[in-house]
C-alpha cells in the first residue's frame, strides 16, 4: 500500500484511549517519487511509450527510473526494494518486458524529450555544447556486436565494454547521448553523435578534448559549418611545429596571468598552447608516480603483453630481447620536455585566449556526469547481455541522470546548491508511518519531520513537506505516483 497526498481524510484528533489499538504496517519512503516523480513528468517521460496496451509499461519505467535514483543496483534488487521501501509492486518480467518495448523509436523519444526540455530553459539558442566518451564495462569476457574489448578508461581492460558518447550543457544539463561498440575509438563517437542532436546545435560552439582531434573530424565540423574548441594532441605534430611549440621560451603572459600563452597556426586553424608551472609540477609528480609503480610491476612476473597493454605505461618502457622490459630513461626525458603544455585547436574568430581556456575548461562538466552516471547511479557494470537491453538499461541511466541534474540545478538556483548524493539522502529519508486501527480499519499517516534539505528541494517545486499527521480513512488508498 503507498499513500497518496491529497486524499486526505479531515484531520480528528484519534482519542488517546484508542492509540493503544493502532499497529504499524508499513514505512514507505516517499520522498523520491514526490519530487523527481515531478521532474519526470516535467520532462514528458511518462509519455515515451504509447498509451493502452503498453501503459503499464510506461509506470514500469517509471518506477525503474525512481528506484535507479533512490538506491541504484540490480532490476531484481530493485523491485524488492520499491516494494519494501516504496509499497509499490512491480514484479520483475514486467520490467524485462519493459525494457524490450525500448525500441530505436521510443529511445530516440526519450533522448529527444529530454533535449528538447533542456533547450527550453534557455531563453536563446544555446552557445556551447560539451562533449566526452566514457566506457562502461561488463563482467564478462564474452564479446558480440556490442559489447567489445577495446581500451578501458576504467581499467577494465581484460573485460568487454560499451563506448558512450555524451553531450552536455556548459551547466551539465543533457543534451544527448549514443552507445557504440567498445572497441571504437572515440574519436569516431563525435559526429555521429552530433547528428542525431537537434539542428539548434550547430550553432553552438563545440567543445571536446583531444581524444576527438583527428583532421576527418575537424573537416567534418567545417563542413557543417560548425565552430569548435577541441583539443589538440601535441606529440602529434608535424616535426617543425612541435620544436616551436616547445619553445616555451618565446610564449608571452596574457592579462597577467600566470600561464604562458604561445598562438600557432595548424591546418589552417588556431592552434592555441598554454604553458603552466603549477601544471608541469603536477604532470612531473605525476609521472614519478607512475615511473615508481612501474618499477613495482617490472620486478613481478608481469608479461610484456600484460604491462603494455595498462594504460600509460608503454610510454617509459622498452623491449629488451624477446620477452622482458626495462624502464627507458631516454623516454622519461623526451615526456618532460611536454610538462606543463596544453593545447587546443579552434576555428572560431574574434575570441581571447583567456576566453578560449575558460570555455574548454568547462569539459569539467561532462566529466562530472560521468562520475554521477558511474558512482551515484551506478550504471556499471552492466549486467544485461541482448543489445536491447543494454541499450534500454544505458537509457534508463540516462533518463534517471536528467532527472538528477535538472533538480540540483533547480534547487541552486532557488535555494542553494546541493550535491546529487545530499538531495538523494534528503529524499530518502522522507518517510511515512502507516497506522491501522483495526476495530475501525481506519489508518492514519505520519510523515517524518523533514530535514532542512529536504525543506528546501520541496520549496523548490512549490510542494509541502508537512509533517502533519493525517488520516486515510478506511482501505488505504494508492498515491498517484504510483499509479503514474
């Protein structure tokens, strides 16, 4: 039994001779669905499958969705805890079902709604679009069509994986996401990713990190008329312009401020590089770490093939003979002379270098999507095998990640800014009490005294956290969230 706020008996004081007749049945968290079950329906998701037959579907995804937000795990664990936690009863085929209703079409809708929402809080178009991949491991070493094993940027490399490509506002809010085979290189992620966004979008400013620099991808932007900041991989270019990038000696400080800034030209682009002695010190303490951990690994019976293959390594290593390593010191040296560098490539006109770096600088935002989408909504491992399912479990994440990030914006932007796991808590610890008199089979709620988050969030939406006692009268009811 969940409780429905709104359906509210008269408030009557229960005489105090009668409170000894009351017995418990249930303590349902309701925090959840009160407040992202209104982010959810703001956004139009309960509306992605269609009506009739598959309406029970849709309240499936929907309470998929609110118990990946409350506590993410397993779709089995998920629906003994919403209906132990939630009084709320889905049973698991529904869910699996659900999933496999997930088609390219009702995906496409999802992402679309949620885009679509996102744009629709920007009064003009917006201006940057931030974009980065990330791979998602499996727990299994079985590779298909979809899942492949390609380079972990989880360390997972003995594991198959999914690439997912994600694009975000300069805010952190979604625009867009795809799933690729494991083993593609991201850089073959970025315009396919970009085409299926909304034309609105080519008017903005791209901005990506060095792992989508290659010239088919920068041609592409161009040919689309699209204006970029991406950035530049150094070590890669042509000899003559890596010894003028090198001399640092000639960069010159712009506005005062403590990097040093030297402007090239490459391909008939901007190429922008900043040199910083705060930043060198941390790529040079950085790889003494890494030397120093290396030498561990080399005095362990680790194979050529197994050291190699762990990321960053075979930069300070040489094979010697047939079957051993060693460290390279000659590599050792060639790295530091690219302590401190940062590069990035533009064709947009008319902008400042110090603008230039703060907008690529805001690729922080997509890599703290990444870490709400890994850590808070735990969306690895993925645990499903059909490429239906995994493609309805990434979009099931993703949906639940609107969620997430469209309310910490809200609530910073009315109140003051809450983390994900804060508001998480906060709502999770939103309760009722149920009470049953069973000589009437009257029942009466009592909510938990919120706290002064949970206060604030409610504010944010213009809902009550009343901790009033109420009564149901008799039978009970069902809230509207759960028939949602």
């Amino acid at each position: 039994m969940a409780i429905e706020a709104g359906r509210r008996s008269p408030r009557k004081r229960l005489p105090v001779e009668d409170l000894g007749r009351l017995r418990k049945e249930h303590r349902i968290i309701t925090g959840i669905h009160e407040v992202y079950g209104r982010i959810y329906r703001e956004l139009g998701l309960d509306r992605v499958l269609p009506a009739g037959r598959q309406r029970m579907s849709n309240r499936v995804l929907y309470h998929t969705v609110m118990a990946r937000i409350a506590n993410p795990d397993s779709k089995r664990a998920s629906v003994r805890r919403l209906e132990r936690d939630f009084g709320v009863h889905v049973p698991l085929e529904k869910v699996y079902r659900m999933m496999d209703r997930l088609d390219e079409a009702a995906i496409a809708g999802m992402r679309e709604r949620v885009g679509a929402y996102t744009r629709s809080l920007f009064p003009e178009p917006i201006d940057l679009v931030l974009f980065d991949c990330t791979t998602l491991f499996f727990e299994s070493t079985c590779a298909d069509t979809l899942r492949a094993f390609g380079y972990s940027k989880d360390g997972k490399h003995g594991e198959v994986q999914v690439l997912l490509a994600l694009a975000v506002t300069r805010g952190g809010l979604p625009l867009g996401y795809e799933v690729f085979p494991g083993n593609n290189w991201e850089g073959d992620s970025f315009i396919p990713t970009l085409r299926t966004m909304h034309p609105e979008t080519a008017r903005a400013v791209i901005v990506a990190d060095a792992g989508m620099f290659s010239k088919d991808n920068l041609a592409a932007l161009e040919a689309q008329d699209c204006r970029f900041i991406v950035g530049a991989r150094l070590r890669n270019l042509p000899k003559a312009l890596t010894a003028r990038v090198l001399g640092t000696s000639r960069y010159r400080r712009v506005s005062g401020s403590e990097p040093k800034v030297g402007v090239f030209r490459h391909g008939g682009r901007r190429l922008v590089v900043s040199w910083s002695a705060k930043r060198a010190r941390k790529d040079a303490h950085d790889r003494r770490r890494a030397v120093a951990k290396l030498i561990r690994r080399l005095g362990k019976s680790t194979t050529p093939k197994q050291l190699l293959g762990t990321s960053g390594y075979h930069r300070y290593v040489r094979v010697v003979g047939d079957s051993s390593l060693e460290v390279d010191e000659e590599k050792i040296r060639a790295a530091e002379h690219w302590d401190g560098l940062q590069g990035v490539v533009t064709n947009l006109r008319g902008i400042g270098v110090q603008d230039l770096f703060d907008r690529y600088r805001q690729l922080r935002q997509v890599e703290e999507s990444f870490r709400i989408t890994k850590h808070d909504l735990r969306v690895r491992p993925v645990f499903h095998w059909s490429d239906r399912r995994i493609r309805a479990h990434l979009a099931i994440a993703f949906v639940a990640y609107a969620c997430v990030r469209h309310l910490a914006r809200r609530v910073a932007l009315q109140k003051r800014p809450l983390s994900p796991r804060v508001i998480r808590e906060a709502l999770n610890d939103r309760q009722c009490s149920v009470l049953h008199d069973p000589e009437t089979d009257k029942r009466y709620v009592i909510p938990s005294r919120p706290s002064a988050e949970a206060r604030a969030i409610y504010a944010t939406l213009g809902l009550s956290a009343s901790a009033r006692p109420y009564g149901l009268g008799t039978g009970g009811a069902e809230t509207k969230s759960a028939r949602s």
